[in-house]
C-alpha cells in the first residue's frame, strides 16, 4: 500500500503569501494523479512538498500510512523526476541509475539486475556508459525514469517531466508513461500545465489556482461537469466559450438570452436550470458543441467569421456576433471565408451555466 | 579584405601586448653587456640563470612562493567551498554577510600590513612561511568564497534535490553531487588563489626574513644600489610567470568547460 494523504498543508512564504493553502487530496495505491494548473499555481510547491524538498509550513503529509511531513527527503522512499532531468553529469547513465541504490546500500547484483531491467524497458542498453551530455532530450528523460524505476520507490512523483521534449517526442512519451505506469503500478503524481496530458494519462486529475484545488476528478468527468469557470477554461483549447446570458421563465419555457443565441432551453435543461431565471449568469459551450449542422435542441444564429485554423483533420473558427467572440471546432471541409456570415448551432443539450459573479458552475445532476 | 584588416589590427595589439614579456626572455639569454643592445641576439648564454641560482639563492626564492602558494590555497578551498555554498544555497548572513565578504577585498592592504605584522611578531610569526602562509589563506579566503559562491549558484538546484531524494543527505549530496559537478569551479578559483599569492609582494616583504622571501622580494632587492641588475631581473622574471602561464592554460580549459554539462537542459 502506498497511498498519499495530504491533510490541509500549506506552504507559507510569511507576509501573507502562500505557495500552497490547506490543500487536502488524498491519492489511492496505485493511482495516477495529475495536479494540473497555470503557472505559479502551486502544483510544483505541492509535489515538493510530498517530496520533502520544500517545507510543509502546516498540514501532514502521510504516505503508505506513515507521517512523513517532516522527514528528510531520503526517508520518504519517494522517486523524483524533475522538469530539467537533473541527471548527474558526472556520472554515466550506468552510474545515474546506480546512485540512488548505492546510497541504500543495495546489494550489488541486485544493483546490476535492476539496471539492466530498467535499460530494456527504456531502451537505454546502448548508452549506459555515455555520460549524460552525450545523450538526446529524449534520451535523457528515460534516463531519469530509469533512475526513478531503478529505485523501486513507494512513490513517483513527476514535475513537468515531458515539457522539455518536442511535440511528437512528447506524444510517444505520453503513451510510455502511461503503459510503464500500468506495468509498475505505483502511485504517481504527476504535475502539469498541459491539459492534453492531464485528459490523457490521469485516473484523476486535480486543478489548482493560487494555491488551491479547484476541482479533482476523472479526466472526463471534470471535463463534462466543470465546477466553475477557471476549470472550464483551463481544461480545453480553445478555452470554453464564455457569454453573459440571462433566463426568462415563462408558461412553462425557459428561454435563454446569451448574446446572439436566444432560444428556449430543452426539456431537461429547462427543469435544471429555471430556478436560476433572472439572475447575472454565464453561459458556456465548449468550441465543440457549436455545429455547423442542426440537429434537435441546438439553437441557430448567425455570425461573422473573423479567424479560421485550418488544423488538418478539423479546423479552427472564431466567429463574431453581438460583440461576442466564439471558437468553434468544426468539420475539415467547412471552410468560410473571414468576413463571412454563417449560421452556427449551439448544442443547448451541452450546455453550462455559470453564476456571473462567483463564475460558480449551477448545480447540475447528472 | 576587412578580415585581413581585422586580422592585421588582431597582430598588432598582440604584438603590443607581448612584446614586452618576449624582450624580457631575450634579455634573459643575452650576456649582461648586451642587456641594452638593440640586436635581438648577439650571443645566447644561461649565465643569467645560473648567476641567479648560484649567487643570489633564487632556488629557496622560488620553492618559499610554491610553499606559501600552494599552502595557502589548500588551506583556503575547503572553506571557501562551505563557504560559498552556504552563501549561495542558504544565504547565510543574508546581504550583509555577502557584503562584509566583498567589503573586505576593497581595504587597501597596507591598511592590514602594520596591525599584522605587530600581531605577527608578538605571536613570532613574523620570517615564517607559516605566518605568510596564514596570510595568504586569509587574503584568499574573502576572494575565493566570492567565486565559488557564483559558481554554486550556477548548480541547478534540483541536481541537490535528485540526490537527496535518492537517498543521500544534505551533506551526501554537497559531497557527491556538488563539489564534483563544482570541479571546473573549484580548480579555476584555486589558480586565481594561486596566482594572487605567488604574486603577492607587501605582506611578503613586511613580514619576511631573507630565509622566507618570495619571487617578488627577491626580484626587488636585485635593485641594489649598484644600479638595476636587469639581466638577473630577467631570468628570474622569466621563471616567475612560468607557474603563471601554466596556470592561465589551465584556468582557461576550466573556465571554458560548461559548468552543469547536459545535466539539465
């Protein structure tokens, strides 16, 4: 077992300022969980603080039921994969992987067997006497994995350990983790500000601002029900179009009026959202569920296309109407001319209301 | 064209530069009637060199500013290395510790020379290359904690973080981890500490004897009163930059070598 409980930590820099305020997260044996935020949101401090190399100012931190908040790093039988690798150059890969298992004295040819299992997997067999000025980025990134596996640690806790890679390097290092993840089955914290790779390689994940969770939940699951509007933005490219809307509740419609899309609710959105009629709302639609085509409960308007990102396999379209700008994700073979005018539908049926002042997401059953 | 003017103007001022240090080795090898004389070599002879040794006692001039060089630097490194890694790691001190570290290379040395030497000469440290030693390790102790300082900054400090979390201690990791990867740091701050002890002259004058004197003393008091012995000048000139421009070679090759080679990116 060797579960993670963080209890109301925080990382207090005096005056007043916090890296971290009473974060509460408890990961499962096993788990995979992504802290996932903008910089400087105290996603780093947080992995540091399980790690032990930055002071836990109050709170307790406990891994495998044991409380570890104020141990020394080597105590804490945690691995650390860090954003620049922190390989030591003077020592060859073979010696980098060695390192941490010298410093626990484990037996010799346990050292070599492990090295050696760890080099397969990674693929590193050609390059264990190089020294790591010698090797690629990607090279190097395996090499501090090897030396995290190697350890065979309670805990993996990874700092933005694909940022320094190239797109498609980053893309098949994705896919490796989460397969190596599967084989090693430790619990893993993994930190982020790519919300790709939080969707893509997270059981959970966990998003931060300021110091604070916001939300944490499967990928999907936040995806689809956003607690508020920063985890509606932050968890998406284009960010989930935003527009102050109103509801009117009337004869037993409620009809929404949010900029150029005016229309009544569907059924089911319309028993959620009536109580909410006449309050400063926020109405969300992710650049998805703005079709190009009708479809049932969508609602048309029409618009004046003023950016278009042919991608490939989709495009990219900003359109402007009532002084609102909205992203949509659209078909490859729709392609407008900028200046043109269109009509959009906007999917009510995945619709997401906002309280205007607190940005709050309305309650919504499942 | 304009690389060959650029190239040109380069010659010139490296000419300019060496010239000097290239007439002082010519003097060296001529006879001292020539010494003076406008041709580059009238005749070469090791007189010079041989004089130097054999009557002036250049030899034990020599190994006292190797003792003293070499001593004081050694005794130096060690803490200056602590030294500047706590600056640099903890800001020990904060801003004042740093600036009473900086503060006290800008004391002119003479300002010190007295109050030493009358401290020196109670305690009988005074003709000893002990008591140079000391001072030395003293003058090179402020300097070198300022550059290893710069050079521990420079040290990512997750490479600390690897190696604690990997199971070494605070210690462990400075140990195995820092100094090693410091090294290039650590030998370019050594020669700097060697080249400004062996080059020293006030305190090797004031407080040694004719047993413990330096290159630099030496090279002074062949300035008799017979006039300036410059052929004897420079042989013994020559041999004292030799340990200087090995030096520079080697702090060169040192300063040059990345400091934290594909460690990080």
């Amino acid at each position: 077992m060797s579960e993670i409980k963080l209890n109301k930590i925080s990382r207090d820099y005096g005056q007043g300022i916090f890296g971290v305020h009473d974060v509460s997260l408890e990961i499962e044996t096993g788990e995979f969980m992504v802290l996932l935020g903008p910089s400087g949101c105290g996603k780093s401090t947080t992995l540091r603080m399980i790690a032990g190399l930055e002071e836990t100012t109050s709170g307790e931190i406990s891994i495998a039921g044991r409380d570890v908040t104020r141990l020394a790093p080597r105590e804490r039988n945690v691995a650390v994969v860090f954003q620049s690798y922190a390989l030591y150059p003077h020592m060859s890969v073979r010696e980098n992987m060695r390192f941490g298992m010298k410093m626990r004295k484990t037996p010799l040819d346990e050292q070599d067997a492990r090295i050696a299992r760890a080099a397969e997997v990674l693929g590193l067999q050609p390059y264990l006497d190089r020294k790591p000025a010698a090797l690629s980025g990607g090279q190097r990134q395996r090499v501090a994995l090897g030396r995290a596996i190697v350890r065979e640690p309670d805990v993996f806790l990874m700092d933005e350990p694909l940022s320094n890679l190239d797109a498609k390097l980053r893309g098949e290092m994705r896919q490796e983790l989460v397969r190596l993840h599967r084989r090693v089955g430790k619990t893993t914290v993994f930190v982020t500000h790519d919300h790709v790779e939080a969707m893509t390689m997270g059981d959970r994940i966990c998003i931060m601002r300021n110091g604070c969770i916001e939300q944490v939940g499967a990928p999907l699951e936040v995806y689809a029900r956003p607690r508020n509007t920063f985890v509606a933005q932050f968890l998406a490219a284009p960010a989930m179009n935003l527009v102050p809307a109103t509801l009117t509740a009337a004869a037993g419609a409620v009809t929404l009026s949010a900029g150029p899309i005016v229309g009544p609710l569907p059924a089911r959105e319309a028993a959620l959202y009536a109580p909410a009629a006449g309050r400063a709302l926020l109405f969300g639609l992710r650049a998805e569920d703005i079709l190009t085509q009708p479809r049932p409960g969508a609602q048309p308007f029409s618009a004046v296309v003023t950016a278009l990102e042919a991608l490939g396999p989709e495009n990219l379209i900003v359109v402007e109407a009532e002084g609102q700008a909205l992203s949509a994700r659209v078909d490859r073979h729709f392609l407008p001319r900028i200046g043109a005018e269109v009509t959009l539908h906007a999917d009510l049926a995945h619709m997401h209301l906002f309280d205007a002042a607190s940005g709050d997401a309305l309650a919504r059953e499942t | 064209m304009r690389r060959a003017l650029s190239h040109l103007g380069l010659i010139l001022a490296v000419v300019i530069v060496i010239f000097p240090i290239l007439w002082v080795f010519r003097t060296s090898l001529v006879p001292p009637q020539e010494s003076y004389s406008t041709t580059i070599l009238p005749s070469v002879t090791l007189d010079n060199y041989r004089a130097l040794f054999a009557e002036k006692n250049f030899g034990r001039n020599y190994l006292n500013s190797l003792i003293v060089a070499i001593l004081s630097v050694v005794v130096t490194m060690p803490l200056a290395a602590m030294t500047g890694y706590a600056f640099a790691r903890f800001r020990t001190g904060g801003g004042l510790a740093r600036f009473a570290t900086l503060a006290s290379q800008m004391l002119p040395p003479v300002a010190l020379a007295l109050p030493t030497f009358m401290l020196f000469r109670g305690l009988g440290l005074t003709n000893s290359l002990t008591g140079l030693t000391i001072v030395y390790a003293a003058i090179n102790l402020p300097f070198l904690t300022w550059i290893l300082m710069g050079f521990f900054e420079a040290i990512p400090e997750d490479l600390e973080g690897a190696a604690m979390t990997d199971g070494a201690t605070r210690w462990g990791a400075f140990w195995r981890v820092v100094l090693p990867v410091a090294a290039p740091g650590i030998m370019a701050a050594g020669v700097l500490g060697f080249i400004l002890s062996w080059n020293e002259f006030l305190f090797a004058l004031i407080l040694g004897g004719s047993n413990t004197a330096t290159v630099p003393v030496a090279l002074a008091s062949l300035q008799t009163s017979n006039g300036v012995q410059i052929s004897n000048v420079a042989a013994g000139v020559s041999l004292a930059i030799l340990p200087l421009m090995i030096a520079a070679k080697f702090i060169q090759k040192y300063l040059v070598e990345g400091l934290s080679f594909g460690s990080v990116k």
